[in-house]
C-alpha cells in the first residue's frame, strides 16, 4: 500500500520537473550560446561534466565526470540494459550522462590491450548493493560498440530463472526446457544492436527446425533470428544456434566478441520454476541457461566475457551477500576461474560531489535546503554515498 | 462492627454484666442488644459509650505499651574490625540492619535517586554472596584441609600438568538437607581431552572429528565426551574412558569404503585434481598455443611460480573469502594470464 502510495508522489514531481525542465533546458541552452564568450558559466560545468563522449578516450582525468551519450546511440547500444530507474532518469532530463569511474576505467585499460589470440578473459564485477555494477557494465558496452566489436548483452539472467509462464519442453533435448517469450524477448534487443552483423555472418551448417522449415549452410545468421521471433517455438533453440554459431566464429578473427552478462551468478543458483509434478527446475535443464553457460566458458578467443555479479535479482541468498564465492557458489567459481574480479564501491568525495552538482544544475533537488552546505551533508549521510541510496533520496526532493 | 467488638471486648471484663446478653447471639443480635440497650435509657447509654471508648483507648494504649521499642540496628554496633563471618555465616536474605553498606537499588523516582536499602524488596529478592567473602572461603579451606593429601610439588604448573595428566574428569557432587543423600545429577562424567596428546596422524585426525561430531572444538582442539547413560559415576567414568579408547583405535582403521570420499566431504580445499587446476593449465597450454610455444609440458607450467602464487591464492580463497584474499587472487590471475595493470 505504503510503496503504491510512494509510486504516485514519487511520478508526480518528475513528471512536473519534467515539463519544466524541457523548458529551462531549451533556455538554458540558449542562454549557454549566447554566452559562449563566458568562462565563468563554463566553470560550474566542468568539474562534474565532460565533453569526452568516446569512452576509448576516457583517461584518470575524466574521473568522476559524467559524459553523455546521445540518445540515437542509446536506442541501438542499449535497447535493454540500463537500469529501470536509470531509463526513467534518462526520459525525465532528455539526456543519458554516465559517470566515468575507476572500475570502469580499469576495465576499459584491460579491454583495450586483450590479445585477441589468448583465450577470453572472463571479468567479473562484483560490489555491494547499487554501488553501480551495472552501469559500469554498460559503459564498457559502449565502449566496444563504439569499437565496433560484436557486443552479446544479456541484462539480467535472472529474469530467465524465475516467474516464466510458459515452460515448454524443449524439442531438440527432451530432458531440457525451453522459455519461448524470454528468448523471444531477447532475440528482438539482440538485433536491433546487432543488425549490421547479422547480415555479415554465415552460418556454417544447415539447420533443421522443423519438417519443412530449415536455415541453409551460408545463409546469413539473421535468417535464424527472424525464425526465432516468428516462431516463437523454435525461440530457444534459435538463441542456442546463434551462441554457437559466434562462439565457432569468432576466433577466425572476422569480428570481435563481448560476451555481457548481468547477474550471471543466476545462471549456477536455483531457480523458482517448477515442473509439471511440482519437482523444481534446476538451471541446467534450461535451454537458455545451459546455453549460455557454454559461451561464458573460456575454450574461445577473439573477445572478452566481462559479468557482473547481482544480489538484488537473486534467489536464495542474503541481501548482505556480495563476495564472488558467495554469490557464485562452489559450481559457478569452479567455472569461471580463473577470472579477474573487479571491485566496485560506493561514491568517493569527489564523484559525490560531482553526481551532486549534477542533480542540482539539472534541477534535479527542489527542495531549498539541498543548496546548502548542511543539506549536502545530510544528504551524504543519509545515502552514505552508495549511488543507488543517493539516487533514490534525491527523487523524493 | 468495630463497635460490636468493642462490645465483646468489653463483656470479657466483668464489670458491665448487662451487655452480656447477646455475647453468644452473633452480631445482628448485639446490635440489637445495644439498639435494646439504647432504648432502655438515655442515661444508661451515655455511660456505656463512653466505657466503650474508654476501653478501647485503653486497648490500644495497651497494645502500644505492650509493643516492644526496636532496639538500634546492628550496624551501629559493629567494629570495623569484626568478623563478618559471623554476621553472616550461611546463605541468608539481605538484612538491611546487618549490613553496614549505605546501598541503594531500584527505579529512582522522577529527578529522584533509587531507593535506599531500609525495606527495600528488590535488594531482598536477589541472591547474594555475603556468606561468602574472602576470609570466610579461608575458613572454609582450613576446615576442608584436614580432609585433603598434599598437591605434588612437581606439578606447579598449568602446563606441566597438562602435560603428565592429558585426559581432565569432571563429575560434580551435590549436597542438600533433605530426606536423602542421592542426586541423580550425580552420575554425570565428562572428559576432555587434547587432540594434540594423542597420537594421531592426518587420516585418523580427520576421521576422530567425523566421528565425533559436535563434541570437538577446533578453536580449543578439545574433545569433550560427557556420559551419564549408567545408573553409576563408576560406570559412567569407565563407559567414558572406554569411548576414547574404540574412537582412537577406530580412527586409525581405514575402511574399504573410505575411499570413495567425495569432494564434498573434504573438510578443507585441495587443489590438486580440482576444476580450478585443470582450468588454470588448460588457459594457459592455450596461451602457450596460441604464442606458438609447444615445448611446454604439463609438470613444468605446474611447478612454475606464477602457477603456485595462483594455487595458494585459491586455496587460501576458498577457505575464507575477504576483501584481502580477492585482491591477492586478482594479482596472481593477472600475473597468470600476463596482464598488465
């Protein structure tokens, strides 16, 4: 009821801000036109704002500043992986900004000198709760989309482990299951980022879906999405073509892959879906899941597996859990080692300034006292500089 | 009704004979003896109402004189240097005149302080040691010595003792006034024992502690078997000494079936033959493939030192997981894999 209620007020201001802040936008960036010739206006901008919108330039200055990707590239780059509230903040200031961080920075250096002839290194971002796992994840998304580099994101492996109403038993393996409207889902996102690939890339053996229905040695590995999204049946199989297929494909060395997964700790956990006697489903029985366990395996090159770890969708675990073997379990570290673990915390001093100037020169905090020297305190205590506190503190300003 | 008995007490004294009528009939008939009473006469009640009053005042004055004066308190007469053993030589309630202590206990009252000690219930309920100060536990073991042999003057320290007299026996005696002697509590034994004074090499060890369950403590490598299914402190004690015997000769079997011991029933990592090993070596023939090295072999990479920083990282990893030990297993994966920070 409470949280319902909390829903409402917190829609209500945002929606307001957000007609208002179109408005002031527009103006403001007039006024910034016309006044290009002033350096003081300029100042503000520059400690928590960047020019640098090519992530493979970020460097140790670019720390704590917020760099903005337009929203056209959002809409390819992106089409499901920011977070909901981060989606929600993207509509209400009509800009997407992301913070330059040091893990991401850390991640974007190993990135850029992988040896695409070793074996993929498989990366895994692991913090506390909303420290920005996630976001750092997207910013090295971008930073190989813009290196033109095959990018496979799933954004939440969680969301393939529970709450799935239609689980059907798969066709190809009679023992596994198959979850047609999550992998249906998910081949849509995959070719609207993907689309110039897809043409590209030949399959290499000949397909059979069903008596009539085939995908040709050669033809290219869209066909195979579009016969997954059409028939909706064929979905999972055709997400498990499409693994293999890059997986074989990519150490020939025609493109570069980065495997992206969010929560890959769901893909060694337990699963809430249940068979038809009521038995529970364990995730290897699950297409998906099996499938892509195989990609994050590093028996490829020519990529990286870059992961990140999530307690807030997970099953059965602590919400105070966040160590990789935690999280992981016995199984998942035993599959993942050896990997490179990258630790993500909360805002230091200068990113909590820098995330503050941002709400405030967005007219993000209306509240009188948010200007104050006191009321930024408080505002640091209260969130404790943990991003995902921070942000949702300052919604109810 | 205090006017009724007044009327009895009254007629227990000889002097006013008329009101003795209704001694035996009970109350209503009294009162209907002093109603008839009062109607007899004005003046004849005057009198009895007054004589009423008069005994009554008496009566009480009596009871007031009769009531003994409280004497001081003890406190005010003890010497500073008197013996509180015989103040309090047993167990007793807290006396609040026996203790010469300006004690305060209990919930002070609004911008008050708590109660002080003269009445105070909350300073009665509690148990106290007051029976029990230093020079009365003196007392106690110069009553007790007659009854106890010397301590071995070998023996004088913890460890030295630990050392000739491995295996430490608990029972407990217990003593009560009543109709008789026996305690079924009596019976219990424990026995504690080191692990370290056994015996033991690494299988028999591991196996003693899966043997025994819960009754180990690894902090303390202590074994502790407490017994008291016989009737007897005898029985138990020998039952007791007879467990540590089959558990130590046990332990040092090996079964047929033991080797079929499964990962999970490691108590501690090993990695050798574990997935993290065969992961590291097979990554790193692919690197070596990959560079076009082929004269690497197996053995090599394994006793190479980047591999063994990899393999006590792990280990120590999987034992415990901190912050410290993630930092030192990222370092080792990056020097495995040839990444520069």
């Amino acid at each position: 009821m409470l949280r319902s209620v909390k829903g409402v007020i917190c829609q209500g201001p945002k929606l307001d801000s957000g007609y208002f802040l179109h408005a002031s936008a527009r103006a403001w960036l007039s006024a910034a036109v016309n006044q290009d010739a002033q350096i003081p206006a300029e100042k503000p901008r520059a400690v928590f704002r960047t020019n640098e919108s090519n992530p493979a330039n970020h460097a140790e200055q670019h720390e704590g500043q917020h760099y903005s990707i337009p929203l056209q590239e959002v809409k390819v780059v992106f089409p499901h992986g920011l977070p909901y509230r981060f989606q929600m903040q993207m509509k209400t200031f009509n800009e997407s900004c992301l913070m330059v961080r040091k893990p991401a920075l850390e991640l974007l250096g190993y990135l850029k000198s992988t040896n695409l002839a070793h074996p993929a290194i498989r990366y895994v971002i692991y913090g506390e709760k909303g420290t920005g796992k996630t976001m750092t994840l997207c910013h090295a998304i971008h930073y190989c989309a813009k290196q033109d580099w095959l990018v496979l994101h799933i954004p939440d492996a969680h969301v393939w482990v529970k709450n799935c109403r239609e689980l059907m038993q798969s066709s190809y393996n009679k023992e596994r299951f198959d979850q047609p409207l999550e992998a249906s889902t998910w081949l849509k996102n995959f070719k609207t980022s993907n689309d110039h690939f897809l043409k590209e890339i030949k399959t290499q053996q000949t397909y059979m879906w069903s008596k009539r229905e085939s995908t040709e040695k050669g033809r290219p590995l869209g066909e195979v999405v579009e016969q997954g999204l059409t028939r909706v049946k064929n979905a999972s199989d055709a997400v498990g073509v499409v693994l293999k297929e890059l997986k074989q494909q990519c150490p020939l060395g025609a493109f570069r892959l980065l495997v992206a997964v969010d929560g890959i700790n769901a893909l060694w956990g337990q699963t809430t879906l249940r068979k038809k006697d009521k038995s529970a489903v364990s995730p290897e029985e699950l297409t998906l899941v099996h499938n892509l366990r195989k990609m994050v395996v590093n028996d490829w090159n020519g990529g990286a597996i870059v992961t990140t770890l999530s307690q807030t969708g997970s099953l059965f675990k602590p919400r105070s859990a966040y160590l990789p073997h935690e999280l992981l379990g016995k199984e998942g570290f035993d599959t993942l080692d050896p990997f490179i673990p990258i630790r993500v915390s909360n805002y230091s001093q200068r990113e909590f300034e820098s995330c503050y100037q941002y709400y405030l020169d967005r007219k993000w905090l209306q509240h009188d006292r948010a200007r104050t020297e006191e009321g930024r305190k408080e505002l640091l205590f209260l969130s404790n500089s943990n991003p995902w506190q921070l942000e949702r503190i300052s919604a109810y300003l | 009704m205090a006017a009724a008995r007044g009327c009895l007490c009254s007629c227990a004294r000889p002097m006013l004979p008329r009101l003795c009528v209704g001694l035996v009939a009970g109350p209503g008939s009294l009162l209907r003896a002093a109603a008839y009473s009062t109607a007899l006469g004005v003046g004849s009640a005057g009198p009895s109402q007054r004589e009423v009053a008069a005994s009554r005042r008496s009566r009480t004055s009596q009871i007031a004189r009769n009531r003994r004066v409280p004497g001081a308190p003890r406190t005010e007469k003890m010497a500073v240097d008197q013996d509180w053993s015989n103040v309090y030589p047993t167990a007793a309630a807290f006396n609040p005149s026996s203790v010469p202590l300006p004690i305060r206990m209990g919930y002070p009252v609004k911008r008050g302080v708590p109660p002080p000690k003269g009445g105070n219930l909350e300073l009665i309920k509690i148990p106290n040691f007051l029976h029990l100060t230093p020079p009365a536990i003196k007392k106690h073991c110069a009553a007790l010595k007659d009854f106890c042999t010397e301590w071995p003057t070998v023996l004088d320290s913890d460890e030295k003792c630990e050392q000739h007299f491995p295996i430490e026996i608990e029972t407990v005696d217990y003593v009560s006034a009543g109709p008789s002697v026996r305690n079924p509590k009596a019976r219990v034994v424990t026995l504690r024992v080191k692990l370290s004074k056994l015996n033991l090499d690494d299988h028999a060890k591991k196996k003693l502690i899966k043997l025994v369950g819960e009754r180990y403590c690894k902090d303390t490598d202590m074994l502790t078997i407490t017994t008291d299914r016989c009737p007897l402190r005898r029985q138990n004690y020998d039952y007791g000494i007879y467990l540590l015997t089959v558990l130590y000769h046990e332990s040092w079997k090996t079964e047929m079936w033991e080797n079929e011991k499964t990962e999970a029933d490691m108590e501690e990592y090993i990695w050798e033959n574990s997935p993290s090993q065969k992961n590291a070596l097979d990554t790193l023939l692919r690197i070596r493939a990959a560079e076009k090295i082929t004269e690497v072999t197996r053995e090599e990479l394994l006793g190479s030192e980047m591999v063994e920083n990899y393999k006590t990282s792990v280990v120590v990893l999987k034992n415990g997981e901190t912050e410290n030990n993630i930092l030192q297993y990222k370092e080792s994966v990056m020097k495995l894999l040839n990444l520069r920070a």
